[in-house]
C-alpha cells in the first residue's frame, strides 16, 4: 500500500484579514474562520503573519491543536463535504492525559470547517461538514511501529526512537508485543533549537523571530540577521551533538539495558530528527558494533503513515479512501492517506491484525 503524506507547518496566526490568490496548493493557503475570527495555519501563517505560534504538547482543548487538526482534515477531505476513518495519537507521556479530550474534540455528531476559499483559486468562505465515522487515538510510537512492521514489513525485533520536535521517544518492539519498560520520552530538537537561539541573541538582533522561526532556519542551515545571510550548519552540528550528548544518550540508557541488546541488532530512526545526518552519526558512533542504524524513506513520516494503516484497517471494501492518519506534531502536523490499492491483496492485508502491541481507544 502506498502513502501520500502532506506536511503543514504547525504554527497559527490570528488574522481575519482577507487574503486572495496566495497559492493553488490547498496545504499552503490555510485560513480558517472560527467563532467569527480569521486564523492563518501552516505556511500562510509563515508567509503572511508576524509572529506565527504554536503551544508545545498542546491539548485538544487549545485552539491551535484544533485549528491544525481541522486544517489536516480540511486537506484530507480535499475540502468537501463526506466520511473519514481518523486515527491520531500522541506522545506516550500526555497520550492517557490527552486521549479522552481527543475522543471529545473529534466524535461530535459532525465537525463543521469554514475556511476562507479565496487564498486558493476558488472564491469566497466555505463550510464543509465532516462525520468521523470511526476514530482510534492512540500512543504515537506504536503509529511509528505499525508503519515499520506493516508499511516496511520489517518483521523480527528492533528499537525504536523517534526524534520529534517536542520530544524524543524510545521503545524495543518484539514480535511478541510492546515493551513497555522501554517507552521513555525526553526533550525533542526543541532543546538544540533554543540552544542555537539563545546563542544567536547573544551577537545579533533577532527581531521578531520566535523558536518556530527560528527552528525553519535551523532545518534550512542559514538566516537571514542584521541583513545578512549566515550559515548555521557549523552551529546547528554543535548543537545537535550537545543534544544528543545531553538528553538522548542518558535517556537511552535509562531505556535499554544489556539484556535488550540481545534480543534486537537493528535500531529505526524516524521523526523530523532523523533527516539530520550529523544527528544520525552520533547514533552509528555510540552504537558501532551493536546495531544496525536504519533511517526508513519517509522518516519524518512515520507515526501518520502508522495510524492511515490503522485507519485502513477499519475501512470496508471500496471505502479506503475514507482512511486518514493525522499526526499532529509539534514542528509539522503530517496528515496521510492510502493512494493505490490492489483490489483483494490490499484487502487482505488490511484484515489481518497489524500487531501485537496494545492500541488506544478506538470509537465508531
């Protein structure tokens, strides 16, 4: 089965201005109206707002989680009306804090989603309405599991640990299930983005630049400061080896013992972090001769390619299309959908139980 993943940066602006013709691409011109205010999400917030934010590990019950799930599910309907089959998670420590205001946020009897259609090459504000026929919440890591057993086929056992903006988490899968001992979470690149940051501020006038700004740049290896363009990567390799040395090393120390290295030799890689390949080589140093390091295609992807597989999971014959995996995260809120389907091997494979490891709650 394959995947089309889009990614939305996850920060928001308060701004009813009205905006027309900014992109043809419907992820890129987000506005959102609710309660009669005007929102910017993802890259319109960057391109056009001052200031775009976002809360770190924000509830369901914070408007900018609901305007970046409503602006993934706007760009999963395709901006129409109709059925979704939604899974979603989150980090294993707010996952039992969350779940519940999860499930009251999406299972109303319809979620309504005005946007203003002019920012694209439609015209004039819209309301579409939205029935979540069957929605799973679930821990983030084992989206990232499912992904890798039933996205890679990857069978046996093996480490996990997923490098998020918010937060780094870390898990042992064996064929037989979770271990949970193993689920750890700890700071995410957050931490080597302040770092960089408040190194920064020290020689140079950042403006109005906050840590999401801040943190685009860090991803590109440059910015623009005292109308100069300065190369970060010298910076950002500092920061992200302090990082690993600081926060991810002791964590997995804390996560895995001996007796786990002797049941698993490959370790995965995923989340945004995973693309960083001064952040990679500190794994292949401190594990040289222990495991196999392995950053899967599409990374970055893997928890909302995890829960669109659970999602298809839940679908009827003819109705895949429903299935949606949103994961919306800290840096980026990647929402995927399955894009080819191969008649009755698919169905097969979506009938069959995914694993082992315990899931969320699940609500039809």
């Amino acid at each position: 089965m394959n995947f089309q993943s889009i990614s939305i940066p996850s920060v928001v602006e308060r701004n009813s201005q009205s905006l027309m013709q900014i992109s043809a691409e419907p992820e890129k011109c987000i506005q959102l109206h609710e309660t009669g205010i005007g929102y910017l999400v993802g890259d319109l917030a960057l391109s056009q707002g001052r200031a775009p934010y976002r809360n770190l590990n924000s509830s369901p019950a914070d408007i900018d989680y609901q305007l970046l799930a409503k602006a993934g599910l706007l760009v999963a309907s395709g901006a129409k009306s109709g059925e979704i089959v939604l899974t979603t998670g989150f980090p294993y420590t707010t996952y039992e804090l969350y779940k519940q205001q999860a499930i009251n946020f999406f299972t109303p009897k319809d979620i309504f989603i005005e946007f203003n259609a002019d920012t694209g090459i439609d015209n004039g504000r819209k309301r579409i309405q939205l029935t979540i026929k069957h929605l799973e919440i679930m821990p983030e890591i084992l989206g990232c599991i499912t992904a890798i057993r039933k996205g890679l086929n990857q069978q046996g056992n093996f480490f996990v640990v997923s490098l998020g903006y918010g937060t780094c988490e870390t898990a042992l899968s064996l064929e037989s299930g979770l271990v949970t001992r193993t689920c750890m979470s700890a700071s995410g690149l957050r931490y080597a983005v302040n770092n960089l940051h408040a190194e920064l501020s020290k020689n140079h006038n950042l403006g109005m630049k906050n840590e999401h700004m801040v943190n685009q740049s860090f991803q590109h290896g440059k910015i623009v400061v005292d109308r100069k363009q300065k190369d970060l990567t010298e910076l950002r390799r500092n920061h992200l080896a302090n990082y690993y040395d600081e926060v991810i090393s002791p964590t997995l120390r804390k996560a895995f013992t001996d007796n786990d290295f002797e049941k698993a030799d490959k370790l995965y890689l995923i989340g945004g972090g995973a693309r960083y390949a001064d952040l990679v080589e500190c794994f292949k140093q401190e594990f040289d001769g222990i495991l196999e390091i392995i950053v899967p295609e599409h990374a970055e992807n893997m928890a909302s390619i995890g829960y669109a597989l659970r999602s298809a999971q839940w679908c009827g014959p003819g109705t895949l299309d429903q299935a949606v995996g949103l994961d919306i995260g800290n840096a980026y809120t990647v929402l995927s959908k399955p894009t080819i389907y191969d008649g009755m091997a698919i169905q097969q494979e979506i009938e069959q139980p995914i694993m082992n490891d315990h899931y969320g709650d699940s609500i039809t």
